[in-house]
C-alpha cells in the first residue's frame, strides 16, 4: 500500500449526486473489486493498481472551513469516491474533522461508509438532526462478501453499526449498492435498523471476471436484479420503511 500525505487544492466540491462532495481522501484501502471510483486513477495520476494506494489530505478540514463561509449551504456527501471510514481514518480522523466543521455550521450531510469505525463519530451524529449515515450492504452472505469485498468489514459488523446508530436516534440508511448474490437476505435483516433504503444494480464491469471465476454468472443478469429489487421493496413495504429503487 502506497500511502502519501497530499495537500489538496479544494475540497468541498461540486456533485452530480448531491449538491456537495467532501472526499479527505484520495483511493480506498477497501479495493472492492466492483468500485467506480477506481475512474479516480485517471485524474490523479496514479498508475498503481486500485486500493493498492490512498493519497490522505492532510489540510482537508483547514480547506472546509475556509470554503464552508463561501459557499452557498447545500447536501454534502461524505464519500463520493473514498470510503471515509476506510482504517486510515482511525490515524488521521479527517473525515471526523470535516464532519465536526459540517455539523457545526449545520449543513445537511449524508455519510456513506462499509465501516463500523463510523461508530466512533456517534458523538457527532447524535448531535447534528441535519446528518444521516448510511452503511453500504451487497449481500447478507459473508462468503460472497469475502468474494467480491474482502479487504471490507463483514456484513454483520455494518448492520450491528446501523443498529446502534439507530437505537442512538441518528437517522440510518442502507445503500445495498451493488446488489451480489445473497443480497434477498438483508430484507430480513435491516427493519428496525434503518430508516430508509436505497437499492442499485452492478453498473460497472470490472468485476465480472470474478462471476464468470466463481460460476455466478446468472447474478448478473437484468432479471436477477429486478427480481431481488421487487423483493427487497416488497419487505420494505411489510415493515414500513421506505425504499428507493434507482435503476
Ligand atoms: S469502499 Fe467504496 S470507494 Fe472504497 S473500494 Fe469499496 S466501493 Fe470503492
């Protein structure tokens, strides 16, 4: 792992997604092998391999709380091309920096992590009605999560996250993004735990050398992810939560 400490230009930027995008750090130890960030690579340069390299931004929160009093108040996402709980966030805390700055001046934020170690910020969520964190889920079974996501925490750690994020009353999605094999079983596994769910299919083929290597082709089929989409969606609906379907 390439590990460089960078000093970033700018860092509260603008987003198709949402109005904002805050990334502190650019690459992602997590290296899912489905990632769209790995595009970063193009733009910065780096000829490394995906999740073999994370540039960290040293002057990310210095940077926020300048730009924060220029620019107009809007939803920041918090990450769009990093995970910002990847391990090097326990060192560095600059997400936990950039997200103390934003609760601060109360802008609205969504966070997005596959980290429990987003647990260590509870203090800041439990404090900031303008936030909400969201845990990524792909599947319910480990095994194919040690497929496609092994350097990424087991599933049971992020739902147990959603779980105590939610019971501490901070506002909780579940971003099952990619739907992999094994994805029909979080129906059963996220009511009481989150407030919402949002549901996409694998876009990006990177990954498919890993179906084709494992015999799991037929999960990647259009009919495969309607058909667990409809299924999700239909248990939401029994448990009253809502759930978005964005493909
Ligand atoms: S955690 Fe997110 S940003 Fe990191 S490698 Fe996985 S999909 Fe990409």
């Amino acid at each position: 792992m390439i590990i460089r400490e960078v000093q970033a230009k700018t860092i509260l930027s603008i987003s198709k997604i949402r109005d904002y995008v805050v990334n502190p750090y650019i690459g992602c130890e997590h290296a899912c092998s489905y990632c769209y960030a790995r595009f970063m690579k193009r733009f910065t340069g780096h000829k490394e391999p995906w999740g073999e390299f994370v540039d960290v931004k040293l002057n990310a929160a210095e940077l926020l709380q300048k730009e924060i009093l220029t620019k107009k108040m809007g939803e920041v996402w918090v990450s769009g091309v990093c995970d910002p709980y990847q391990p090097l966030e326990a060192k560095y805390g600059l997400t936990r920096k950039c997200l103390a700055i934003l609760a601060q001046h109360k802008w609205p934020v969504s966070v997005q992590t596959r980290s429990p170690l987003v647990l260590r910020d509870i203090d800041i969520f439990e404090t900031a009605p303008t936030f909400e964190v969201g845990l990524s889920v792909t599947t319910a079974d480990d095994s194919i999560r040690k497929i496609f996501e092994p350097q990424a925490p087991p599933i049971k750690d992020r739902i147990a996250a959603l779980d105590t994020l939610h019971k501490a009353g901070v506002k909780t999605y579940a971003m099952i993004a990619p739907l992999l094999p094994g994805a029909e079983g979080l129906a059963q596994l996220l009511p009481g735990k989150v407030d919402h769910i949002l549901i996409d299919r694998l876009n990006y083929h990177s990954a498919d050398w890993i179906f084709r290597e494992h015999n799991l082709t037929k999960y990647l089929s259009a009919e495969y992810f309607s058909t667990i989409a409809a299924e999700i969606s239909a248990a939401c609906k029994k448990s009253g939560i809502e759930c978005q379907v964005l493909f």
